[in-house]
C-alpha cells in the first residue's frame, strides 16, 4: 500500500468531551499532491492534521499516512514528513543555524542547514538570535525547521500567518519549489488567495464535515455556476441576471443593442463566493442534534448578554 | 528566498541505506544544546548560581557568631546546607521552571514531532543538570574556602558519603523537577509556582536557618522531603564528627538518608513517566 496515496482517511471521528470535532471525514490525498483544507477557526481543521501528524488519537476511523498509521508509527516515520508547526516565537537562545543544524541532526539524509535557512530566505539573519528574529522571520524559521529532514510529507498549519505580501509570495515560490521536487504537502490557511495560488486540490470543512473537495477552479460548482450577466441599459438602472448560458444571454443582449451592450461585466463567482456560500449552508449542522451540546456561544447569542463577557477567560 | 537555489542531489528516498541517527549520539547533541542555552540565559546564570552564592556570604556574616558551636564553622554549616540548597537549584527548579516553558513555547511538541528519541530530550537534560549541579557544587564550596576558611575533607569515608548523596539527592530533585513542571499552567506562573514552595524548603530544612533553630514541627514537615536529608547528608561530610550530637537524632541517619532519597527518586519517576506531556494542555 506504500505506493499509493500520501494519505488515506475514512470516516475519521474525534470528540472533545462530547464536543464533536470531527464527525466523519474522508480524505484521499495523492502523492506530489498540494493539499488545502480550507475552513472557519474551530471546523475541525487543526484536529484533523494533528491527527495525521501523530499529534492526537482518534476516536474513530482508518487513517493511513505514507503507508502507516500515524498513532502507532515510530521513529522512522517521523523521519518521512515535515511538520511546520503554528507556535509562539519564545525559543532557546540559539541562532537561526544553530538550531536548525541540531534538528537536522535528527534526521538521517537531511538537507544541509544552510540549505534550508537560504530556501526559507533567513541566510542574512542565520547568525542571529532566534529571539532577535521578527515575527515573520520566525514563521520562516518554523518552515525552516519543518523542511531541514528533506521530508517526503510535508503539513504546513498556517504558514504565512503574519507574513507581508512580499514575504509570502517568496513562501508561496518555495512551496512550488518542494512541490517540483515532489514533495506531498498538506496546508491549512484562512487565506482563499494562498489556496488558489498553491493547491491541486482543496477540500472546504465545516463543523467537523467536508462539504466541498476539488480543484480550486471547480470547487462548490464553481465552474458549472451561473454566470452574472450585468450591463446598463441607456438612461436606466444596471441590470442584472444570474444565468447558466451567459453565452446566449450576450448574443440576445447584442441583438438588443444591435452591437456594443453598454456597460457589460460577465462574473464567475470567486472562490470567496463559493467558499462562504458553502460555510454558510454548513452552518445550519451546527444546530443538527448530533452536535446538541450546550454550545457557550449560542446562548450568549440569544440573550443580550454584554459585549465583554468572556467566561472563564481568566482561569 | 532566493530562487536559484538549487535542490541538491536526488531526493533520497527512506529505506535507502539511510539509518536514523544513535539515540545516545542524539542525547549529547541535546546536552549540549542545552548546556548552551543554558550559559546563554544570563537570568537564569544569574538566578541559579548568583542567588545561593550570595546567600552564603550573607547569611554566614549575619549568622556568624551564634552558629559556632561543638566545634562548628560558620563556613562548614552554611556552605554544607547551601551545597545541598544549590542542587535542589540547579535540578529541580530550573529543570521545573525550563521544561514549563518549553512546554508553553512548544519546543517539546516541535521536538516530539521529529524522529529525535524521547530518550534523547531526557538524556540532554540529564547532561544539563550534571554540569550545572557540579558548578554550582564547585562555586558554593570555593566561596565557602574563600569567606569561611572552610577545608576540604580529607578522609575518602567522607568523601563517598558526598558522592552518594550528590548522586541520590540530584536523581530525586531531577526528576521530582520533571513532574512538578506540569503542574505550573503557564510559563510565566512557573516562577513562583516552583519557587515559593522551593524557598519555604530551604528555611525549614537547615539551608538557609541552622536546622537545630528550626521548630519542631517544621522539622517533622521538612523531614518528608528530600532536601532536609540532602543537608544533614552534605553537614556529614563537611562538619567535625562531634557535630552528630546537634541533628535532631544525635547522629549522622545516613542509611536513612539513603532510603529517603531512594524512596523520593523511585516516587520522581513513577510521577514523570505517569503525568509528563509533549503539549500543553488548550
């Protein structure tokens, strides 16, 4: 089985004291594969990596990552995939190449430290302090430490959170970079753009379920979608229509106007659109009674309760 | 990012003659990370080792006159319970206060998540603990050689009673120190979730108070933990032999010293097999 998916999941299940997190995911993920699951904070995002990460049991399900079980794999394993981890930026007082050359150490056949500080674009700073790093020079150190094994595997949570524009467009260059190099890569992002930019395939989940998997141009029907067909008509308000043959629509508006339509704009919807549509239509299933729990947030919703109400934020 | 960069060689794939690396080779590399990290942290250099050496000299000036009795040194009853405080220090309170944070910063999930050993993490912390707690022995005894005219014991019974209870006394305080750092919820609660208890022992168990001044009930209460009996093993190997007649028993205990110090490092490590975590809890 090692020479087929990256990933393999099947009805995976995971509950936090009654709190269902996850409640019944299918994943297949295929080698050299750039994987995005996409979704709202608390949908069960972080539990699912963490638990093809080896970092949490499941209650329930098969879940196969490079041929292994993650909740039983061993050290050789480990020493397959990558994980670059969403974490605060205190660490030891090391350099930047010092501890990327001690993590590389545990790795057999890792890439050279160097080589990895210069692909995540650190080699100006590989003598500083990590604490004398900023926040996205550290983000950078983090993918540094998850690439530095040469991993087969490689799960990115949240990659580019706190990263400028420019330093994210470098991030996205070095995904394709391992990508060529055939590297199978997982990412979680709230960022729709990063998703479009990188990923083969996206996978949307919402409340613990994924309710829409496919390519980025396709996803939620996208492709297939009604056009919006918009013109404005001489001395009257814009017009409108959501249409599935936007095609014929202009030939009959060029007929109209025998020639130029004033004011034409012709949209597909963006992967925002679909993207909020699909969560909006999953947020129903919040309420379905497999999920009856008493939820803090749906009370404070119904009564007025005051804005800075925050229980049990300081214990 | 520069992107001329080029990817070197062919992508070995596992399997490939590619053997993980030694978990004993793994354990040094972690022990000196360690150690650096350590010698780098001049808040914890200056906690660790600056604290209990200028408590020496403090309390030895301040207690000087009434401490001489039987034959016993200012310098010989200090530094032998400041010895004993100073490898409670280095052992279980930086070990509890370090790992807390490493905890919260999640260095030890980043660790857990590579092919590193587990083994290795406790071996580099084993290698930490060793180096500092012999420093922080060899600096609290030059200050008592060079405050106190304090001397060196000469008789190599004593210096196997300094052995066994430097040994037993820094096992159980390590490990004891492994397990208590998970019972600060935060990083920065660490400091004085450790401390307070930790300086409540020191003045109840003879290092900071000759344990002869000490009330009654407060000895039976320090008597239950690893530190009273890390003192009274260390004023054995640096006190007159005649300064027996002051501990509360009249003599040396030192078997059951022994058995104290085993018990607490056999109790240490069913606590850390039984409560450590790789993540904090969220």
């Amino acid at each position: 089985m090692d020479n087929g998916a990256a990933v393999m999941v099947r009805d995976l299940r995971k509950s936090y004291r009654h709190v269902a997190a996850v409640r019944g995911i299918d994943l297949e993920i295929s080698r050299g594969e750039v994987f995005a699951l996409l979704g709202p904070n608390g949908a069960g995002k972080t539990t699912t990596v963490e638990i093809l990460e080896g970092f949490r049991r499941r209650d329930h399900g098969t879940v196969d990552v490079l041929g292994e079980d993650p909740a039983r794999a061993g050290r050789a394993w480990r020493a397959r995939i990558g994980i670059v981890l969403q974490l605060s930026s205190a660490g030891p007082e090391l350099t930047v190449l010092e501890i990327v050359r001690h993590f590389a150490a545990f790795y057999p056949g890792s890439r050279r430290a160097e080589e990895a500080i210069d692909l995540v674009g650190l080699a100006g700073q590989a003598q500083s302090r990590i604490s004398a790093l900023s926040g996205g020079q550290t983000r950078r150190l983090d993918v540094a430490l998850g690439i530095v094994g040469r991993p087969e595997m490689l799960f990115l949570d949240e990659p580019t959170t706190g990263f400028d524009p420019e330093a994210r467009r470098q991030f996205w260059q070095l995904i394709r970079t391992l990508r060529e190099d055939g590297t199978t890569i997982v990412l979680t992002t709230h960022y729709l753009d990063e998703a479009e930019a990188l990923a083969d395939r996206i996978a949307v989940i919402a409340s613990g379920l994924i309710v829409a998997e496919g390519a980025p141009d396709t996803l939620g029907g996208r492709a297939s979608a009604a056009a919006r067909v918009s013109w404005e008509p001489p001395g009257g308000a814009r017009r409108t229509v959501e249409t599935s043959t936007p095609t014929a629509t202009i030939t009959e508006l060029a007929r109209q106007f025998s020639g130029e339509i004033p004011g034409l704009v012709v949209t597909r919807p963006t992967l925002e659109d679909v993207y909020l549509d699909l969560i909006a239509a999953a947020e129903p299933a919040a309420a379905d009674p497999e999920l009856a729990e008493p939820a803090p947030a749906e009370p404070a919703a119904a009564e007025p309760a005051p804005a800075d109400s925050e229980p049990q934020a300081l214990s | 990012m520069t992107q001329s960069i080029k990817l070197a060689g062919p992508r070995t794939r596992p399997g490939a003659a590619t053997e993980l690396p030694g978990a004993w080779r793994l354990g040094m590399a972690r022990g000196g990370v360690e150690v650096k990290t350590f010698f780098r942290d001049k808040m914890a250099v200056a906690f660790i080792f600056g604290l209990p050496s200028i408590l020496l000299v403090l309390l030895g000036s301040i207690f000087g006159s009434q401490a001489a009795a039987q034959g016993v040194t200012v310098g010989q009853l200090f530094t032998a319970g400041m010895i004993a405080g100073g490898i409670m220090s280095t052992s279980f309170q930086y070990l509890a206060i370090s790992i807390a944070t490493e905890r919260e910063n999640g260095m030890l999930k980043r660790l857990s998540g590579t092919p590193m050993p587990r083994t290795a993490y406790f071996a580099g912390k084993l290698v930490q603990v060793m180096v500092c707690t012999v420093a922080e022995t060899v600096l609290l005894i030059a200050v008592g050689m060079l405050f106190y005219h304090l001397h060196l014991p000469t008789e190599p019974g004593r210096w196997w009673t300094f052995a066994w209870v430097f040994v037993l006394g820094s096992a159980a305080c390590a490990l004891l120190g492994i397990a208590a750092s998970s019972v600060p919820r935060s990083a920065a609660s660490a400091m004085p979730v450790i401390t307070l208890p930790f300086t409540v022992l020191q003045f109840i168990s003879g290092v900071y108070v000759p344990f002869s001044v000490v009330p009654h009930w407060m000895r039976i209460v320090a008597s239950f933990f690893p530190l009273k009996w890390m003192a009274q093993g260390m004023r054995s190997v640096f006190l007159p032999e005649q300064a027996a007649a002051l501990e509360p028993a009249g003599s040396w205990e030192h078997g059951r010293t022994a058995l104290v110090l085993l018990a607490w490092t056999a109790a240490g490590l069913v606590l850390c097999i039984r409560t450590f975590r790789w993540q904090s809890r969220r």
